[in-house]
C-alpha cells in the first residue's frame, strides 16, 4: 500500500514586517509528497525528529559540496592567514585545530559582508622530507608532491574553504626564484653574507641547525641527537641591524596571547650596538673585519680595547691572525695580543686581548672595553698597563657630557648616544641599535632539499651573485642521498661547475642551501600574487625578510592563531599518565580522519573551538572532555527545529497577540537574551577569539529557548529571531549543521542559505541603556523577588548589596539575619545571598 506523505511549509511571523499579506505569511500551507525512505530535509521536505549519527552523516555528505561552493570568491578586503603546513603526508589534529580556526573566522568575515581571502599553500622544503626519502629510497620531490596531493584530500574532507586558487609550493621553482631574488637583493645591500663561525651541529642529521631548532637541554627539535659546536662558513642575514625597528614597531600591533611579549624577549632591550673593526698586526692589514659590541655607544671614544671569548672564531678557524693569538693566549687570563683593532668609526687603534671569560652578556663574543664606563673593564686595562681617555663629565646635579669625543664632547649623555649611533649608520660603520641576546639570522644548510644559494664561488672575483635573468638555479637531480658528510649538492659536478657571471672565468656554485625557514618568511605576501612569473608582491628586501624573520622563528608573526599543541594521552603505566606533543616527526599524532569518521566534522570542529582558548593546549581525551558536551549541544539545536516545526502543524494560524502578560515577559526574556548573546559572541569573534566563551554564550541561549512553551513557538516573533539568530551564529563553527537547521526552520523567506545571511546585530533598542536594571533576589539559592538599582553601580557588588538591604525586600528578608557571603552575577542581573539558616 502507498501511502501519501505530507509535507508543511512554515511561514515565520517576521516575514509578516515584508510587504506580502500578513494572513497569507501566517497560514500554514500543505503540500503532497511522494513516499520516500528516511532522509534529509534539504532533498525531500521530510524533518526527521532527532539528530542521529547517520543524520549527521547524510547532513555534512549533502553540505559538503554546496558549502565549499559559496567560498570561492575572494578579495583583499579582510585577510585570514594561517601557517601552511609541511607536507607530511598526513594531517594531525594540530593541523585540524589551526585551519578550523582560520576557516571559522572566513566564514563569520563573510557573513560579515567581507570579502574573504583565505589561502593555503606547502611549507614543502626542508630536512623531514630529505630524511623521509633517503629512509625509503625515493626522490624527496616525488615523496614532497604525492604528500601534498594526499594532504590537499585530507583538507578538502573537513570542509576548510580555502582559496586553491592562491595556493603555493616552497619546493617548486616559480615560488623559490623569488626567494633566491631576494637573497641576491639582500646580498647586494650588504644585508646577505658569508663568514667563518661556531654554529650548531646535529650529528645524526648532519647540518646546521638554528638556535631555535635547539631545545632547552640542548639537543636537535627533530633527531633529538645532543648538539654539537663545530666551526663552519656560513651565510648570514644580518637581522641585527633591524633589531630596535622590529622592537619599536611590536608597540603599533594588538596583544595576541603574550606572543608579543615573546617577540619582545626574543629580540632583548636594544640598549648598545655594534663598531666595526678593521685588524691589523704589526700595522699591516690582515683582511679581518670584526664587530664589536657596545652597550654604551656614546663612550666609544673611549674604548682602550676589544675583548673575544676563548672560543672565538679567530683562535680555532682558518683566519689569518689565528697564530700569533694563539701564541698570546694564557688560559683562565686576560691576554693581551699583538693584533690591533682600528676602529672605523673614531680612526682609533686599540689592542685585542682575549678575555679570561667564558662567557659574555647574551650572545656576544666580542665587545668593546671601556675603563671610565665598567669597573671590571678598568680593572683589565689596568692589569694590561693600558692606555684609555676619559670620555665622560659628571656634574654635581648627577648629569653627565661627553668630553674628548670630537664633534660630540659638549653633548649631553643621552643625546651623544643619538648622534654618535646615527652617525654611524650613515658612515655604514656600525650604529645599528640592538641586544646582547640577538644575533644575526643563519640561514644555510648543509642538505639537499632546500632553496639553493644563488651565489657562485670565484677565485678571481669572490662571491658573486647569479644575475636575476638567469634565476631560478633550480636543483640538480642526484642519483641517491644518504644524509651525510658534506652538502650533497657538491657531488652534482656539472651542475656545480659554472663561469663567473662576472669574469667569465671558472666559477664553482654555493652547495649549501637555505634553510626552509627563510621560503616561509614571505609566503604570505606570494599568497596575494602568485602566478605572476615578472614580480611578487612584496615590501622592500630588507622589510620581507628581517621583519619577517620574528614570523620563522616564533611560527606565528602575521599568523591567525598563537602556536598551540594538541596533546594526546599516553599510558606509561598502569599508575602513570603523560602527556606529549603530537608530532609526525615522533609518530605520535592522532590521524584526523580516524575522528572526523567517528564523530563527524562539525562536531569535531566544534569541539576544538570549545576545548580551549587559543591560547590554551587541547589534551585530546574523548571519555572525559568536553566532546559529550558537544554531542548534547547539536542534538539540542535540532531539537529546537523539530520542536518550532512540531509547534506550527498545531492548525492554529500564528497569532502574537493572542500572548498573554507571562508569555509576553517570557518573549521579552528571550529578546533580551538574543541580544545579549549577539553581543558577546561578535566580540569574542572580533576582539578575543575565545570560541569557547561564543559557544557557552549560545549554549545559554539555547537553553533559553529550549524552555520555551509552546505556545511562545507557535505565536511569538522574539523565538523565531532568536532562533534564526542562534543557527547563523553557529554556521561559522559547525557549517554543515546550521546549514540544514536553517533549511529546515520557517525562515526561509530570507532568502539563501545560511552562511549567505548577513551576521546578525544587536537591536538598536537594546543598546538604549536604562537608567535602572530589575535585579533578582536569591537567599540561599531561593528566589525571593526582585530590586531596582541603578545601572551604573549594578556590577558594584559591596553597593548593590548595600542597596538590597535597604529595600523593604531586604529589611524583611534579610534584616536579622548573619551574611556569610553575597554573590553578584557578572552576566545576569542577580544577586545570592548566602546567610545561616
């Protein structure tokens, strides 16, 4: 027997303000349906009651396309950036935890009217994917691009709109000739060099690693293997010179979860700078240019000597006054050399001793030594009978001038340290203000996967940039790597051997390569150009790479979201538990796609962005966080569907006025509760980005629905706004869910679909503030009436109680009896009294 399905078409109250017939709007209409087997109300009409784990499935299966499809368009008027990925491979719950994120901005800037640009793109060189083909026997590229093809898959399954338009790959040639062009731009500004120093050495990875890519006990981020110091020639960018820049212009950007403390710590108080040296023995020039620093610029016509650590490059590398220092070194003293130190900036010639230290502040090896500033540098040159001249005047008010200082005796102290630094800068010879604790940016790698150099070695012209016509120098192909020994691109004879683009004569090609950190330090400028093969989108060289070096090295400069872990429980024993960071790297990541199929992607969205703060690390537990919750939460956001559309197949017409006074007050409690929850959620999407603070605020509104009676569903407008509120400030976190409640609330005569709504906004009679606010009464948690109070002191705990106690409510109540404690609500207007019974 076939049997006829009806089908009702809901008509909200609100479409009554349009200009169609209000009794037509109200009348519900039936229509006839052909029988069809249990499924979504987007494809048939048919509602089914509850939110199943198959409905579920059915929901984000039908979604899925529809919401990538609205996402396509972008402009440049609001930016979402995220970190892109290494491609691993496989996505891990970090990855997920960032990208929802970013996504659920885009959405909500949507829905704000923005036009959204949210790119994605590969972090696609660097040592894991070396490492990874040498363990398998594979071409990194091939291992590079088949992990991309995988985990572009894997995004496309958890619904992240992302702009694939924009997309860019570190490791292809059209993106890394734009980095190896600025290179030769910083290389040609002095701001790219190579020089002899003491870095640190993975022995298990063989190659340099950044001071960041150490950890606290020492040892490598990746192989863990105890670094090493070993003595190499490498190729620096000299971020020094943008320190005090980087420093001040941290004061123009927003507190993001103490990353700009972080930033600011990385960089240290830029309180000294650095002079250059030009060192001789026995009057002849040696070649060697040294920096020395100084934390007291302004006396640098003062300095008696330079002082370097035992362990300075120039006693243990390949310069050329290694042997007479060497020959003056006394172990555990201060020993004074034959060479001698002219300074550039002064034109004066002071010894270099070797210090009996073995450390300086920070990470300085050298530094300028200054008698009449530091009782410890007066007593070195004392020992060593040095000369020095007195450079500064104390007066009796406590202020000091400089004196034998040339063009600057006569100056105030703090005005000397301006002119002499600023000076110096102009004559190229210093000046630059900075910390003891920063250095300058190493960036070469003695590995194959990565950028290459684009410098060519001549013996009759010295380095020499590759003329920007002929980038990119694109990578040879090698017939097997093993990860050890000297760059591999050493044995790529043919491709090292090159001419001079100088000379013409014969040249060899820089085998080392840069490090992946120096491809991400600008991608996000690519992000809003990039297929353009004649030029990229960039500020000045020096801008894209030495402001953006805070970016490398603390991940997230620019980036949407402060650095987090998601951590995973770990059973070491029957009696201990601890916790890890997930990492491919340790093979311990939990596999995203394993979760998504078990719970879905909106709920594992959702339960992201409720876990934790940003800030705050996920400890991924399912029998004990908050995922129950979440469930609970979507069941019951369909349940308010199914309850409003149960409401108005009742056959009465939707009538408000037929709302009596207690139902009207209730109506305006959800009014209020509307706006109040619009409030709170835009500003946590605007300002914070606490997402779990958002979904507790919709939370409470949805419990404030949920106790609505029926007949509020069936006549009252406040619950059918309030509703239509909550879905569209749900959809930017759970797209596929509010997609379908949407579809399925009478409120369909807005026209589009959820996430082509406009952002909702508080009602402007809402924002007139009262001059006085109804405050609840609770005696032990009992309701015993209500008060007024004025709303300027309604927050004021100590005057709203005093205020209630003088209230014949409070003189009643309250009068006799002993308050151990009173609690005044920050959210609602209430106030608990918590008295002896």
């Amino acid at each position: 027997m076939q049997v006829s399905v009806r089908r009702l078409v809901l008509y909200p109250l609100c479409a009554a303000r349009s200009s169609l017939s209000r009794a037509a709007l109200l009348r519900p209409v039936l229509r006839l349906l052909s029988p069809s087997a249990r499924t979504l109300f987007s494809d048939t009409g048919i509602w089914e009651k509850d939110y199943r784990t198959e409905t579920r499935r059915k929901v984000e299966e039908w979604w899925h396309p529809r919401i990538m499809a609205q996402c396509c368009e972008c402009d440049l008027k609001f930016y979402v950036l995220s970190m892109f990925p290494y491609p691993s491979g496989r996505l891990h719950m970090g990855h997920v935890r960032v990208y929802t994120i970013s996504d659920t901005i885009g959405h909500f800037q949507r829905m704000r009217g923005h036009q959204v640009l949210n790119p994605m793109g590969w972090d696609a060189f660097g040592l894991p994917a070396e490492n990874a083909a040498i363990e398998r026997g594979l071409d990194p590229e091939e291992w590079t691009k088949s992990n991309i093809q995988s985990m572009r898959e894997q995004l496309d399954t958890l619904g992240l709109c992302f702009n694939w338009d924009r997309e860019v790959t570190t490791c292809l040639p059209d993106y890394y000739k734009w980095t190896q062009y600025l290179f030769i731009k910083l290389f040609e500004a002095g701001l790219a060099y190579q020089k002899e120093a003491v870095v640190n050495w993975d022995p298990v990875d063989q190659t340099v690693l950044a001071d960041e890519q150490v950890d606290e006990n020492g040892r490598s981020w990746r192989s863990g293997a105890q670094v090493e110091q070993k003595l190499l020639t490498q190729w620096f960018i000299k971020t020094t010179n943008y320190a005090k820049p980087l420093l001040d212009a941290l004061e123009d950007l927003p507190e993001w979860y103490g990353v700009k403390a972080m930033q600011a710590n990385w960089i240290g108080e830029c309180t000294g700078c650095y002079f250059d040296f030009k060192l001789r023995v026995n009057g002849e020039e040696t070649g060697e240019t040294l920096s020395a620093y100084s934390s007291s610029p302004e006396t640098v016509f003062g300095v008696a000597y330079l002082s370097i650590l035992p362990s300075h490059r120039l006693l243990h590398g390949s310069s050329s006054v290694r042997s007479t220092l060497q020959k003056a070194f006394q172990p555990g003293r201060d020993s004074l050399t034959e060479v001698t130190a002219h300074n550039l900036f002064t034109g004066h010639e002071v010894p270099l001793v070797i210090s009996h230290r073995e450390a300086f502040d920070g990470y300085l090896d050298t530094v300028l030594g200054v008698p009449g500033c530091s009782e410890e540098d007066l007593s070195v040159a004392r020992a060593l009978n040095l000369r020095w001249t007195t450079v500064l005047e104390t007066h009796e008010d406590g202020t000091q001038t400089l004196i034998n200082s040339e063009e600057f005796s006569g100056l105030p102290r703090e005005q000397a340290f301006d002119s002499i630094t600023q000076k110096a800068r102009e004559q190229k010879v210093g000046g630059h203000l900075t910390s003891s604790k920063l250095r300058d940016w190493l960036i070469s790698r003695q590995r194959y996967w990565g950028t290459p150099i684009p410098v060519v070695h001549c013996g009759s012209c010295g380095p020499v940039a590759v003329p920007e016509e002929e980038l990119p120098v694109t990578l040879p192909k090698l017939p097997s790597l093993t990860g050890k020994g000297a760059s591999p691109l050493g044995a790529a004879h043919d491709w090292v051997n090159c001419k001079c683009p100088r000379c013409k004569g014969p040249a060899r090609r820089e085998t080392d390569t840069m490090d992946t950190f120096v491809d991400s330090a600008w991608y996000y400028f690519r992000y809003t150009d990039p297929h353009n093969p004649d030029r990229y989108e960039y500020p000045p060289p020096e801008i894209s790479f030495l402001l953006l070096h805070i970016h490398s090295c603390l991940m997230f400069f620019l980036s949407l979201c402060n650095p987090v872990q998601i951590l995973k429980e770990r059973m070491e024993s029957y009696f201990t538990v601890t916790w890890e960071k997930m990492s491919k790297s340790k093979h311990n990541g939990l596999d995203p796609q394993e979760v998504v199929q078990q719970y879905g992607v909106d709920t594992v969205r959702l339960y992201i962005l409720y876990a934790a703060p940003p800030e705050q690390d996920i400890l991924w537990n399912v029998k004990t966080d908050a995922l129950p919750g979440v469930l609970r939460w979507q069941s019951r956001l369909w349940q308010l569907v199914t309850k409003l559309r149960a409401a108005r197949q009742l056959g009465d017409v939707p009538n408000p006025s037929v709302l009596k006074k207690k139902e009207l007050a209730e109506a305006k409690k959800i009014w209020e509760n509307k706006n109040y929850a619009i409030r709170e959620v835009t500003t946590h999407f605007t300002e914070d980005f606490l997402f779990n603070a958002a979904m507790s605020r919709l939370m409470g509104l949805t419990n404030t629905l949920s106790s609505a009676t029926v007949r509020l569903l069936q006549h009252s407008v406040e619950f059918e706004e309030a509703l239509a509120a909550l879905v569209m400030m749900t959809a930017p976190m759970a797209p596929h869910l509010a997609s379908e409640l949407w579809a399925g609330c009478p409120l369909l005569l807005r026209g589009g679909d959820v996430l082509q709504q406009s952002w909702p906004t508080v009602d402007p009679e809402y924002l007139e503030a009262p001059d006085f606010v109804e405050l609840s009464v609770l005696i032990n948690n009992k309701s015993c009436g209500t008060v007024m109070v004025p709303v300027q002191v309604s927050k004021d705990t100590i005057r709203v109680q005093q205020l209630v106690l003088e209230s014949p409510i409070g003189q009643k109540l309250l009068g006799e009896r002993s308050i151990k404690r009173a609690i005044l609500s920050p959210r609602t207007a209430l106030i608990n009294f918590l008295v002896d019974e």
